[in-house]
C-alpha cells in the first residue's frame, strides 16, 4: 500500500485552527483531573522520599563504595536527552524549512523545557550537601575560593542552566503570536496573563520582522547549545578514567541517544494529544510517518555508535574496557543490557513498517519500548563501571533501594503535571505556524481559491499576508 | 577577594595543571610496604580508626557497602582452583595511594579535593558537597562517602576518645585516607616552632606506627636518606610520569606501584610478596 | 524542624551576600597599631556581650597593672589554644591582692571547692578550622623580633582591643574570608590542609 | 616527661568540651553562618603540672591488659582524655607496636556498657549499692569461713594483682585460686617443663632459618603474637626463612606460609613423628633420643604418616628436608594440637622434632628466671575452669571470688557453669562489664578500665628477659563509683587482716611500697627506690635481675594415639581462635567487631568455615545456615565456605554468642565453646577442646554473609605480585 496523502488539510479555514486550538485549552475533561491526581500522587511520592533520604544521609539508596551514582545520575542523563527532541523539532528543522514540523514542535519544545526542568533536580538531589549547592557556581565569594573549571560538573552547572533559559526563552518568543490570539478570545484570569505575556503584540510587520529576526537568532544559537549540553553530560562520564566511561565517542552517542529518545517522546505525546485533544486535523498520519521516519534514522545512527563503542573497545585491547563490556553482556546486568539492545536497535524497526507506523496505538507502544530502552541506555552506561572498574577488591553489583526507585518515579509525575498544565493555559499547538504551512501549501492551488481561503482567514483578525 | 584574584590565580593555575600539578613541593610523603611481611593483621586498620575518628557502621551497613575503613587489608586468594590453598592469602593493605596525578582531583566541581604542596592528596570536608565524583573516578575505590550521619553513632563516653587535632566528618562528605595529616602538620609545626625541617622517622602514620613487623614505612620521598627515599631507590621506583619513565635496570626488583600504567603516579610502593616453592 | 533545613539551605547565600555589602562598606574603626611590617586583616565584628561566671576585667589587668596578654594565657606560644589560666594561677596573686573584691572572693569560693570555673567561649571557630596560637605567635613576635611586651598588638590582630573591656567581646569576624586575606597580605600559607582537617 | 608528682587525679581531670576546640559536631554546619559566643564552656586545668598543655597531647607509657602478652603502651593524653595507644618502644615485649587488640584498648575504657556502680543482689534482680554497702555483704559473708570453701577463679593474672589474691587467699588459709583461659599455650609449658626443665622457653624466630609450625598461631593468637610479629619480620628479612605451617584450619599465620599443608585433624602429632622418623632414617638427625623413642618410631614410615595424616609422603619427606637443610629451625605446636585428646603426646613429638634438628640452644632458649616468683604470671587453661566447676557443682564453695574472667561465657558448655555457680553460696564479681558472669553474681564489683588503673604486670610469655611493665592512669575515671582492681582487693585484704595493711591508703600506696622495696628490681643503671618508681612511671618497664635457666633434655616421647572416627558425627570441629575477639572479650568492642576476620574477611557474626568438598557433601553454599550438632548441643550459623581447611574439619571461631556484655556483643554469632565435648587430654587434663565430633545439617535459611571484598580472586590485575624466593634471593637476599 502506498500512501500519498497530504501533510494537512489544505482546505482548513484559520478560524478552525483558532478554534481547535483554543478548545484544546479549555474545558478540562474528568480525565485531565484524574491526570493530575496521579502525577501529584507520583509527585509527592518522591517528595516524601526526598525528605527521608535528606534526614537520614544518603545512605538510604543503597549507594554504596563502588556505587557512587546511580539512578540518579541515569535519570538526569535520561531527562537531558529527553529535552533535545524539541531543539531538533523547532530549531533544526526550523533552519531546514521542513515544515512538517509546525503542528508537532510547540509540544516537543514544551517538552524540552520541562524535561530540562525535570533533569535539573537529579544532580541536587544526589547531592551530600545540596545546601552547599551554590558553591559549584563561580560568584565572588569573601573566602576567594572558586570552583574546580576543571571538572564537567561545573561545565554541567553552566551548560544546563544556559540550556535551560535558552530554551524555555526560544518557548515563550515563539509562542507569542498565539498567545496575542489567546489574548483575543480569554476572559478572567487568563485574559490578564495573557496580556501580560503576549507583549502587546499586534502582529504588525514591524513586530512579524523582529519576531523572525529573533526567532531565527535563538534557533541558531539553541542548536549548538543543545549539542554542546548534551556533550558535557557525556563528558561527565568521558572525562573520567574509569573503564566503560573513558570513551571518545561518548559525545556523538550521547547525543544521537537523546535525540532518540526525545523523537521517541515526542511520538508518545503525538499520539496522547492526537487522541485526548482530537488534534488528527493537525497531527495528521502523514506527519507521524514522517516523525517515525526521523527516529527510526537516528535510532539507526544510534545502533550504528553502539556498535562503534563496542567495537572500539574490542580492537583497542584494553583488558579493562573489555571486561566492562563482557560484564555488560553477561554479568548480572546482562538483562538490562538485551532489553536495552531490542528496544533501542530492533524494536525501531516497527518504525520502518508503513503500515505499523499509520498505526496509532502500535506507535504509542513502541515509543514507549524505545524510551524504556533509552533509560535502560543510561543506566547501563552508569552502573556497570562502578560495579566493575580496575580495583576487583570493590566489584559489588547493587540495585537502587526504593528512596531511588520513588524519586525516579516521581520525576515523571513532576514532568507529567507540568505538561498538563502547559497544555492547558497555553495553545499545544502553534496556530500561527499552521495557517503559514497551510498558506505554502496552498500556493499550489489555483489563485481564487487561495485568495478566498485568504479573505476568509482575513476575517478572523489576521492578515493573511503576514510575513512574505 | 576580586576578580583581580581569579585571573592571576586562573594562569598560575592553569600552568601547573597542564604541567602536571605541583612542582614546588616542600615534601613528598610517601610509603613502602613490605607485602612479605604484612601478615594481614589488622593492626593497620584498626589504628586508622583510632587515630581518624572513623565510625563503625554496624552490619547491615557494612552489608550494603558502606563500611568506612580507611585503611583496608584486601585478602586474595591465589590459588583458588587447587583443593587447598597452599601458598597462604595474598594481602594487600589498600588506602589512598596519595597519587601525585590523583584522578579524583580535576573532577571535583569545587575543589575539596586537590593537591597539597607537600605532596598530599587533600580532602577538605567542609568545602566537599558530595558529588562523589572523585570516588568513581577512583581507580583504587579508597574514597569512602559520610552516607549517614555517623557522628550520632558514638554512644557516650565513646565520643571522648575522639581525636580533636581533625573533624568529625557530617553525612554528605567524602573521606579517605590522609596519611594521618594531623601528624604531619603537628610535627611539621614542631619543626618549624624550632627553626629546622623536618626529620625522617619523626612523623609516622598510626598504621605504620602500629604495624607488628613494621612492613610500612612511611616518610618524605623528596628528602634521599629518609628510610623509604632509599626503599625507593633501592627497588628503582621513580615518581613521574610513567611513559617517560626508563624501565627498571633490573626488573626482578621488588617495588612496584598498583596501577602504575593508568599513570596517576601513586605515592605508595609495595614490594612483591615471595614465597618459597617447598 | 523544616525552619532549621531552609536556614540551611537559603541563609548562607543570603547572609554571604549581605556581609560582604556590609563589609565593603565597614568604615574603619580606630584600632590597635598593627606591628610594624604586618598588615593587619580587614573587618570588624559586633560581638554579643556574654556573661561569664566571674566578670574577669582584662581591662584592669592590662591597663592598670600592665600584665602580659601572655602571662595569663601563656600556651598561646607553646600550644595550638592560648588557653585560659589554670585557677592556681589566679590564686597566685589572688591569695594576697584584692582578697576583698567579690570577684576575687568568688574565685576564691571556686579555689577552695578545688574547681575553675565554667568560662564561656567568646572567639569560636568552627571545628573543620584548626587554627594555631603558636605558630602565629611564632611568625609575628618571635620570628619579627617584636618585643614581648607589644605581644598585644599580634594579638589584637584577631582579638581587636581586649584591653578596652572588662568580660572579652568578639570584636573581629574571623571567618574564612577574614583569615584568608590576611593569609594573602602577609603571606600565610594557601594550603586549605593547613586549617581545615 | 618527668617529675612525676603523685597526686595525678587533679591534672588527669578532663576538661570542658571547648578545652581546645575539640571537633565534635561534625562538619555539617554552614560555614557562613557565625558561631555564636558564649555556647560552649572553656574550663582551666585547676592545678597542672608544667608540661601539661591544653591542645598538645602528652603520652604516658602503661600497660595492655588486652591480653595476657604484656605489651608496653604510650597512652596519648589530651585535655584529659586518652586518645589513642602505641606501643612502647621501652618494652622487650612489643619494642613500640601494636596489634588491633591494643589500639582497640580505648574503646575498652570507653565503652558506653561499662559497669558503673557496685551490684548487690535482691532476689532475682541486681541491684546498684555504694561500695560500702557491697564491702559489708562481702565481709559479712566471708566472716566464718572455713579454708577449703573459698575459692578465687580468675583469667592470667600477675604482678602484684597476682600478689593481692595470693594474700587475700592465704588469710583464710585457702590455695584455691583457679586460673581459666580459653586461648592458652598450657600444653606447650607442660611439655617444655618436662621435656626441657623450663615451661617457659624463649623462642626464637628471627634466628630460625625454617619453620615448622603445627597449628602454632604465633602473628595472631598464639603467646606473645606482637612479639614474635616483630621476630617474624626479621626471619623474613635477609635470608628469608621458610615457613611451613601444618594445620587443619588455616589460621593467620598460615595465611603468611610458604607451604600450607592441611592435615587430618588430630594427626598433626603423628606427622611430627613422621617427619622424625624421617629425620633419623636420612641420617639428617643432630640431636640424640633415647633407644626407646627412636623404637618407638620405627613404625612411623613414611607411608603410615601419609595415610594417618593425609599429607602426600613426598611433602613429608621435603618438609624434613628442609627442616634439617635450612638450620636452625624451629617447630612449634600450637592450639589445634594443644587442644587434641592426644595433646601432650602431640606436642612432646613436636618438641621432639626441635630436639631432633639441634634447635634446643639455638632457636629455643632457655628462658629469664623471674626473681620475684610472688609476681610470675598465673596462667591457666581449661583445666582450672573445670576444677572449679566440679568443686561448685559439689556444693564445696561457699564464697567465690571471679575475676579477670568470663567463666560462664568462655567454659566449656558440658561446666555448666551457669548452674555450678547457682550451686555457690556467695559470688563476687569484680568486672568492668555486665557481662554473663557478672549477671549471675550475688555481688558485682565494678572495676576501673585498664587506662584508670595502677598495676604492675609480668608477662606470662617473658620474650628473653625479667621485666615488670607498669600501668598507671591514662586519666580520671569515667565513673565515680568503680574502683581499681588492687583497691577492692586492697579492700577486701582489710577486712580479713586490717592491721598489716593498714599503712596502705589505698592500691597506690601499697604498689609504690611494694614495687620499691623490691630487691630484684635494683639493677646497675637502678640505684634507689625513687629510681625504681621513676623509672616505672617514666619508661613503663623495669629489667628486674634474674638468672638464665639451663635445660635440662628428656626426650622421652610416647607414641601418638590416632584419633578416632564417629560415623554419627563425622566431622570435628575447630573452635578456632580469633585475633580481634579473641576469646569473646573483646566482642563488646565496635571496632574489633567491624575489622573483618583476617582470612574469611567476615564481620559482625559467626560462620561455620567448611572446605567446598564437606559443603558438597552437605548440600550447602556459602550464606546457608547450616545447625552444627555435637552431642552436647547445636549451635546454627551461616556457612563459609573455603579451602583451607581440611575436609574433616568444620571451624566456627570463638568471641561471638554472647547473651550478655553489652549492646555491640549481645546476640551476635554463637560461641562454639558451647557446644564442646567432654573429651580430656589425659596427661595434663586440660579439656581438649579441638576433639569436638559434630554433624552439620542443612538448615533452610540463606542470607548474605556480611563480609569485606568482593572478589576473592586479583582477576588478573597487578595488586598483589608473587615472586619465587629464589630471585629474591638474587636481588637483596644475603646468600
């Protein structure tokens, strides 16, 4: 069966997409309330945890000598990787004009927000001294004491704090035309918010100018930004000397792993608000093939350096690099070394089916397989050295305690409620983004019918010629 | 106090980072340890304990890995596979190797762990914040966490055979063997009260001190007729750079460094065990 | 509970930022002379008063009757603390002078029940710093060849003008930032081992 | 450190917290945050000497009284409180070392369980009562007592606390003074007594060439271990001595053995006679036996002693091989033979094989006479333990005195000695611990800790000279109301004869008047009686004049019976010794409890040691609890399984299970010592405590043994390198 459909409804009037997307915000549905009550409750699971761990030491996770990390650490690599899906969406392929990408990038760059957000308790948490936190910052102190500029952990203090206000900010720029739309259509409380944050934003071509100027500017410099983060984070691990860590193609991994799993959230979230928000004007099949074609890519660029990794160490001869790997493969990890091999390089090939691809539920599945994998990635990459490095006087294996287990957990309420607040006071989907890919899409049509479409849009208080 | 500071500092610093460290050392503590006659007593560890205010975990702790022996006394077996082991157990008295290219110092996010000029690889407690980074940077895994808070643990009057010349370590800080630094500088302060340097054999670490057949020695390798310079000399054991490094003139020579060819430059020799065929 | 940990976690950054406003902007004060060559640590401190058992007038022993700062607390050359005189060595003089003070005859009470009195610390540090009475005594009067009797001025350094008082007042901050400059200005050691083990 | 003046209490007094900035809150505290003043006390020395300095420590030296070696201590001092042990170089015993026993002697002192106030019992509770209030029960009990129904049981005792029980006996005409302990080299003295005319030869291990040692615990658990640590490192230093270590658990000094050889427990005194019958067949024999004995061994061949013994007859003949080329030698037996049915015969054909080689003289010395016999080291064994048990059993005591001694914990379980001493009419105590003989008492005297307390101590293994060690006070007691050990004896001797020792104040008094009128103790560097007593205070030790034994040889050695099998109970069990806990004393010690044992690396517990061929056998692994049955009863414990110990053979060590002494002691392990049978080495009595036969039942329960390492192998890395002796030789050793 080939399929050759269409992006998005052409024919789509720009006062439906106003109104789709502001139903999206409206009214939230018993299920939404269910929604947060659950990741409240996860929530407060980690929270209890937390104050536990705080009082007691950190003793209570089960960290041990060797095990001086653990989930923690594999949780905050794994949230790091999840927020490169949206730089990739609304920054790199903003810079490619592939405008596929317009209905699905807001969510996805929400999400790297949020999941920056999520990433950034880990390393406070897994602090002995969170209170002596601030120290890690270079600030001109009585004392003349400076952090160490050499080790990764204050490049990582740098780089995810910049990542973090450069991408919540490249958010908010960009979704500022529809929060002006907001503006127009609230009332109560949100009207007031809105018109805060909308900026008094007109939409005039001085203001669409800028805005493009801006816009574009901040993409540019989010996408080093977003290469570079996650290569400090690998280099947390590549700067040490420990086996299995000490490797050169940590950097590129590091980041073909967390574009992968962010692709692979952004397809769960496809599907969530395809099928909650009845958005399948938007997030249409078409669009989800060409997502699933995306991830399976780059899970294949991610196979591709695994086997690199691997096969780097095997010629490299380095007795201690080779046990960690065989330790990987056969010791008492080896299940979460396979399962982490079938979801990450074999079960992407449910992405190369067309038919499974157009298959909504089957794509939810598989995204959330993929994503297990990816977690299962991080903490492979963790825990093993530890358990195994040079010194075999210190090989113990250890699994989290349940103070970790419920702060993991909890992190995914914590990223849940913030998306389920985002989706509910701000559009999901960017409605100015969608009525310009429509508007090139019917460049095509034959001119009366473009102009009509136009004149009707204009109608709705937009220009229709807004921005050529 | 300024910025004035960082940016003198930050070259300073950057020079000697990228030449190595420290090269102007007052001292080099060292030791040698004598494998053959380490019996695997304990005496070592449990004098580490007394003197360094170490805290006894209990077992469920030391179950779970947490133990805070500073100093260790690692047992192998070498012939596991023969029906009786009949060369005895290996022993290996294990602590921070004071490695003058220590792994643990470049990546610590504050500096608590760096580089003394006397050749000491320090821990400062207060400044840690528990990254716990330089542990898994660690190639010896003699780097042990405060994972509770351990203090509460010495039941009155235990508390008052606390040591009062270094602290008592909170939960969230790392710890490690220190060459029994208290000693150093109270003799180093001694010395200097009385106008001269330092001499060999008048500081000495508990472990050293306490070992039944003296097969530690501890003392200052820069100074060439301290007991354990001449150790040194004698089993061709050169500090520095490994690569560098001429290989032994006479290979059959006792001395060796654990882990030498990760080149962190450990501060502590160990010489071969020997075992006799009968 | 809760009230110690965000006084954990919020205070530090906090207070360090207002004393460091504070002490750009500390006017100077009228201070001992610093011995010649020394230049003297930066900061001043409003120390709480503190009720001792018995009020011990430094002023009157240093100003009227010109004691030593050394006499009295005579470890600070021979020990890391100055200590505090041992009650025989108040008893010394006390025995004969003054006997009808009641200051005296409480210390007389305290003498004859075989006791010292329960003194409380007044210059406090936390107890990472292991700071060394004898080797700063070392440095700036034995080393310098000041003359024992303007020990005080080596001491004032960090103990400001004892001899204006009655019951000592912490009158220097002595906090690391504190010491350190004084490290920098007068070339102490650097080495974060020397005080903190 | 001199001038001493007497009166110590008032500068050994502690002082406040803040004396000096002692670190005690951690480092937890926000740095920024200032310290507010006027929190902490600061208190003044009242009166102190002039080298008493707050923040400098001053080191006084002292006796261990750990064990029964005798070791020389430097006590550190600071603003009152000792801090920390070394060794004092002054002492012939130790020369300035230590062993993890010895540095753990703070935490003796400190131990938060001490006893702190006299116990009297009311019914079936102790209760606390001042000192006075216990004297008078003491005094009213003992007041009509006939000679023959008091008894004194007690651990190694000398010095002048030896003197005191000795005295305080003789008031009331009595010679029962029992001596107990588990860990002891009794057979060894009975059979150097009789073989060599001196129970106490001095040993001489740096001087041997080769090492023959059965079971001998020397670096860990056998007589001086500190002492012959020291020798050791000298034998392995220079020509580098072998070391053979024959023993069917390997004990630490196995772990240091050139050749480990497991034999079949019970045979290690065949093998000997093996070895000897070797020696004489080769021609290699320099000493001379008698007719007898070397008839005697004629049947001993090579392939007799191998099928007894379960060592391949080529080892054998290597190991005499050896012996005789690598001269002098030396052959020592330790506990597992010492603790065989036939431990004396065992022993006497080890002490043959040393008369055999031409060690007599040479590696064994006669010893240093002690002049002052009064002083002289009561040692015991087991047998005294049981002597007493049998005489309380009989209902012939009406008043006993224990101390120095757990004798409820640490007797054989077939004493019981719990119900024998229900059979005692008035028990006194004197103890620093609650421990399980203390709880039984009808009177409980608590001591002071060995750092509180005056003493002097002669070592019972004297290391090559006469010398009395001291013990002085390291600081003021922690606990009013305990006393010293001489000061409640001191006071009990008052109540039986007040007037001769009425010009004793108290234990101070009398041991300086003792010490100094001592005429053994003038030598030609000591003059005078203020020498004397500052030299003791000072250095710690005092040489003492005392002549050099002669030996007097008697090889008269009888055949070795072979030990017997049980099919019911097929394994024996060695209740093996522990250097750390010892024999349980030291189970109330944290650290001690968390240093892993030093071959099984096991923490906090008891295990059942077995080889992986007897686990096989009984279908467990390592973790598995396992009920070890003997007929007098079972004890259960996790299994450890190792190699070297003969599969005979299943080990549980001693120091664990007690059911009192304290919060870090209690209810930990098992105490195998429990479980042991009735079986005696007939020639000196003493309970053979190694001839346990028990069965070993899997039991369905399995945890993790709590130990340190997780690998018991170096997976090939360069941690711990081996060298064959020979390039040793090459490149340092001399010739």
């Amino acid at each position: 069966m080939h399929v050759n459909e269409k992006d998005i409804n052409e024919q789509i009037r720009w006062a439906q997409i106003n109104a789709d997307v502001l139903r999206s915000m409206e009214n939230p549905r018993p299920a939404y309330w269910v929604a947060v009550a659950v990741c409240i409750a996860m929530v407060s699971c980690a929270v209890l945890a937390e104050i536990y761990q705080y009082n007691e030491g950190l003793g209570v996770t089960n960290l041990n000598n060797p095990h001086m990390w653990n989930m923690y650490i594999a949780t905050f690599v794994f949230w790091i990787g999840m927020s490169h899906s949206g730089t990739l969406l609304s920054a790199i392929l903003h810079i490619i004009h592939a405008d596929w990408r317009k209905p699905i990038y807001r969510f996805a760059e929400a999400m790297t927000t949020f999941s920056l957000l999520t990433a950034g308790f880990f390393p406070l948490i897994h602090l002995g001294r969170i209170w002596n936190l601030y120290w890690v910052l270079p600030y001109v102190s009585d004392r003349g004491v400076w952090p160490n500029f050499r080790s990764p952990l204050s490049w990582d203090a740098f780089a995810i704090s910049t990542y973090l206000s450069a991408s919540a900010v490249f958010l908010y720029i960009g979704m500022i035309p529809d929060l002006a739309i907001c503006r127009d259509n609230a009332k109560g409380w949100r009207k007031a918010l809105y018109t805060t944050l909308s900026l008094g934003w007109r939409g005039d071509d001085r203001q669409w100018r800028n805005f493009r100027k801006t816009y574009m500017l901040l993409a540019c410099f989010l996408i080093p930004l977003a290469v570079s983060v996650h290569s400090i984070v690998s280099a947390d691990f590549a700067m040490s000397i420990m086996p299995g860590w000490h490797v050169t193609t940590f950097p590129p991994y590091f980041v073909a792993g967390a574009l992968y799993s962010g692709c692979a959230a952004i397809i769960t979230l496809f599907v969530i608000l395809r099928y909650f928000f009845r958005f399948e004007e938007y997030m249409t099949t078409a669009i989800m093939e060409k997502t699933c074609k995306l991830t399976f890519a780059i899970a294949m660029v991610w196979t591709y350096l695994n086997l690199i990794e691997f096969a780097s160490t095997w010629y490299g001869h380095n007795i201690y690099d080779k046990e960690v790997l065989i330790y990987k493969a056969t010791g008492p990890y080896a299940w979460i070394f396979w399962t982490m091999i079938f979801c990450g390089s074999v079960a992407p090939f449910a992405l190369a089916i067309q038919k499974w691809r157009r298959h909504m539920p089957t794509m939810f599945v598989v995204s959330l397989l993929l994503n297990l994998g990816m977690y299962f990635e991080r903490w492979m990459i963790v825990a093993p050295t530890l358990a195994m490095s040079y010194e075999p006087h210190q090989f113990y294996m250890m699994y989290g305690s349940i103070v970790q287990w419920a702060i993991v957990f909890g992190s995914f309420g914590w990223f849940g409620l913030l998306f389920l607040i985002f989706v509910k006071v701000f559009p999901s989907v960017s409605m100015y983004e969608v009525k310009e890919m429509v508007f090139h899409r019917r460049r095509h049509l034959d001119h009366d019918t473009a102009v009509n479409l136009g004149r009707r849009a204009r109608d709705t208080g937009k220009p229709a010629t807004e921005s050529h | 106090m300024s910025f004035k500071n960082i940016l003198e500092n930050w070259s300073a610093f950057r020079k000697d980072a990228e030449a190595g460290g420290h090269h102007k050392y007052d001292h080099r503590w060292g030791m040698a340890i004598n494998l053959d006659v380490c019996t695997g007593c304990n005496a070592c560890s449990t004098a580490c304990y007394a003197e360094n205010n170490l805290p006894v975990v209990g077992k469920e702790r030391f179950e779970k890995g947490q133990a805070m022996h500073w100093m260790r006394i690692e047992r192998f077996w070498d012939d596991a596979d023969k029906q009786y082991p009949e060369r005895g157990a290996s022993y290996l008295p294990m602590m921070c190797q004071q490695c003058g290219a220590a792994t643990c110092e470049p990546v610590c996010p504050v500096a608590a762990t760096y580089h003394t000029p006397d050749g000491l690889n320090a821990q400062v407690y207060n400044r840690c914040i528990g990254s716990r980074y330089c542990s898994n940077n660690c190639p010896f895994r003699v780097r042990y966490f405060n994972f509770y808070s351990y203090y509460e643990t010495w039941a009155e009057p235990l508390n008052q055979q606390l040591n009062p010349d270094i602290s008592v370590r909170d939960k969230g800080v790392m710890e490690k063997c220190t060459f029994c630094v208290q000693r150093i500088r109270t003799a180093n302060d001694k010395a200097k009260m009385e106008n001269r340097s330092i001499a060999d054999g008048e500081v000495q670490t508990a472990c050293a001190q306490a070992c039944p057949t003296g097969a530690i020695v501890f003392g200052d390798t820069m100074d060439p007729n301290s007991a354990v310079s001449k150790l040194w000399a004698k089993h061709e054991v050169k500090r520095g750079d490994y690569l560098s490094k001429k290989p032994k003139q006479h290979p059959e020579k006792r001395g060796y460094r654990i882990f030498e060819e990760l080149n962190v430059d450990p501060s502590v020799m160990y010489l071969e065990r020997v075992r006799e065929e009968i | 509970m809760f009230y110690k940990h965000v006084c954990k976690l919020v205070l530090p950054p906090v207070l360090m930022f207002v004393s460091m406003l504070l002490m750009s902007g500390a006017p100077a004060r009228a201070e001992l002379a610093a011995p010649p060559g020394v230049t003297p640590p930066v900061g001043t401190y409003a120390g709480a008063d503190v009720a001792q058992p018995i009020e011990f007038p430094h002023d009157i022993h240093v100003n009227v009757n010109k004691i030593n700062c050394m006499y009295c607390h005579t470890y600070a050359r021979r020990s890391k603390v100055a200590g505090i005189p041992p009650t025989s060595k108040c008893m010394g003089c006390h025995k004969m002078i003054a006997t009808d003070k009641p200051r005296i005859q409480k210390l007389t009470e305290y003498f004859e029940k075989r006791e010292s009195p329960k003194w409380k610390k007044v210059h406090d540090v936390p107890d990472f710093v292991h700071f060394s009475h004898e080797r700063h005594v070392k440095k700036f009067v034995f080393d310098a060849d000041l003359p024992v009797e303007n020990v005080e001025q080596v001491c004032g350094l960090c103990h400001g003008e004892i001899k204006a008082m009655t019951v000592a007042k912490k009158n220097k901050p002595l906090t690391m930032g504190f010491c350190q400059r004084c490290h920098e200005a007068n070339g102490g050691p650097g080495d974060c081992w020397k005080c903190h083990k | 450190m001199s001038g001493f003046k007497v009166n110590r209490r008032d500068f050994l007094r502690v002082l406040g917290w803040g004396g000096a900035g002692t670190a005690l809150a951690g480092c937890d505290m926000p740095s920024t945050v200032t310290l507010e003043e006027g929190k902490e006390d600061v208190v003044a020395y009242f009166m102190p000497e002039e080298y008493v300095i707050p923040g400098v420590g001053v080191w006084y030296a002292s006796t261990c009284t750990q064990c029964a070696a005798g070791c020389g201590v430097h006590g550190r001092v600071r603003e009152g409180r000792a801090l920390k042990l070394e060794g004092n170089p002054e002492s012939a015993v130790n020369r300035g070392k230590t062993c993890m026993m010895g540095q753990a002697g703070v935490q003796a002192h400190y131990n938060p369980d001490r006893l702190t106030q006299p116990l009297l019992r009311d019914g079936n509770a102790l209760k606390p009562v001042s000192w006075e209030v216990a004297l008078k029960k003491i005094a009213e009990k003992t007041a009509d007592i006939k000679s023959d129904r008091v008894a004194w049981l007690s651990g190694t005792v000398s010095g002048h606390q030896a003197v005191l029980i000795n005295d305080y006996l003789n008031a009331y005409g009595s010679k029962q003074h029992f001596t107990h302990e588990t860990i002891n080299a009794n057979v060894w003295q009975a059979v150097a007594r009789d073989m060599l005319g001196d129970a106490q030869p001095v040993l001489r291990i740096d001087k041997a060439q080769s090492i023959l040692s059965f079971g001998a615990d020397f670096l860990g658990t056998w007589q001086s271990p500190v002492h012959f640590a020291a020798q050791y490192a000298k034998f392995r230093s220079g020509k580098r001595g072998i070391l053979i270590q024959a023993e069917s658990k390997m004990s630490l000094t196995g772990g240091s053995a050139d050749a480990w050889v497991a034999v079949r427990p019970g045979s290690e005194g065949i093998l000997a006679l093996g070895i000897a019958q070797t020696l004489i067949k080769r021609g290699w024999a320099k000493g001379d036996v008698p007719a007898k004995v070397k008839d005697m061994l004629a049947k001993y061949d090579v392939g007799m002693v191998s099928n007894a013994t379960g060592v391949a007859g080529d080892r054998i003949q290597r190991i005499a091989a050896v012996l005789s080329q690598r001269a002098p030698s030396l052959v020592l037996a330790g506990a597992p033979v010492e603790g065989a049915e036939n431990a004396y015969d065992s022993v006497a054909a080890v002490m043959l094989l040393n008369v055999l080689l031409g060690n007599i003289g040479h590696t064994i010395e006669p010893s240093v006479q002690f002049a002052e016999t009064r002083m002289q080291a009561r040692t015991g064994g087991t047998r005294g333990v049981v002597e007493f048990a049998k005489l309380a059993e009989a209902k012939k005591l009406d008043v006993a005195f224990i101390s120095h001694a757990n004798p409820v914990y640490s007797a054989p379980g077939f004493v019981k000695m719990k119900e024998a001493l229900g059979k005692v009419g008035f028990k006194v105590v004197m103890t620093q611990f609650p421990d399980e003989t203390a709880m039984q008492a009808d009177v409980v005297l608590p001591l002071y800790s060995a750092l509180e307390d005056w003493g002097t101590h002669v070592a019972a293994y004297n290391a090559g000279s006469a010398s009395i060690s001291f013990q002085q006070p390291l600081m003021e007691p922690l606990y009013k109301e305990t006393r010293g050990f001489g000061d409640a004896v001191l006071a009990l001797l008052k109540q039986r004869k007040p007037k001769e020792y009425a010009a004793f104040n108290d234990y101070y008094a009398y041991l300086k008047a003792s010490v100094t009128n001592m005429p053994a103790a003038v030598s030609k560097d000591i003059k005078n009686k203020d020498q004397i007593w500052n030299a003791l205070l000072q250095k710690g030790v005092l040489e003492t004049k005392g002549n050099v034994g002669k030996f007097k040889i008697n090889a008269a050695v009888e055949a070795v019976a072979e030990v017997q099998g049980d099919a019911q109970f097929p394994y024996r069990l060695l209740p093996s010794a522990r250097l750390g806990l010892w024999d349980g004393r030291h189970a109330n010690s944290p650290w001690l409890q968390e240093a892993p044992d030093q071959i099984s690396k096991i923490v906090w517990a008891s295990w059942v040691e077995m080889h992986p061929i007897t686990a096989a056998k009984v279908g467990v692994k390592g973790g598995d609890y396992v009920r070890v049955t003997s007929a007098q009863g079972s004890v259960e414990a996790q299994v450890y399984v190792f190699s070297g110990i003969h599969p005979e053979a299943i080990a549980v060590p001693l120091g664990q299970g007690h059911e009192e002494y304290g919060r870090y002691a209690k209810g930990l392990g098992v105490n195998p010592n429990k479980i042991l049978s009735p079986v005696f080495d007939k020639k000196t009595g003493e309970v053979a405590s190694y001839a346990t036969r028990v069965s070993v039942t899997k039991l369905d329960k399995s945890a993790r043994l709590t130990h340190l390492g997780a690998s018991d192998t170096q997976q090939g890395r360069k941690l711990v390198s081996t060298i064959p002796a020979a390039i040793y030789r090459r490149t340092e050793g001399e010739a």
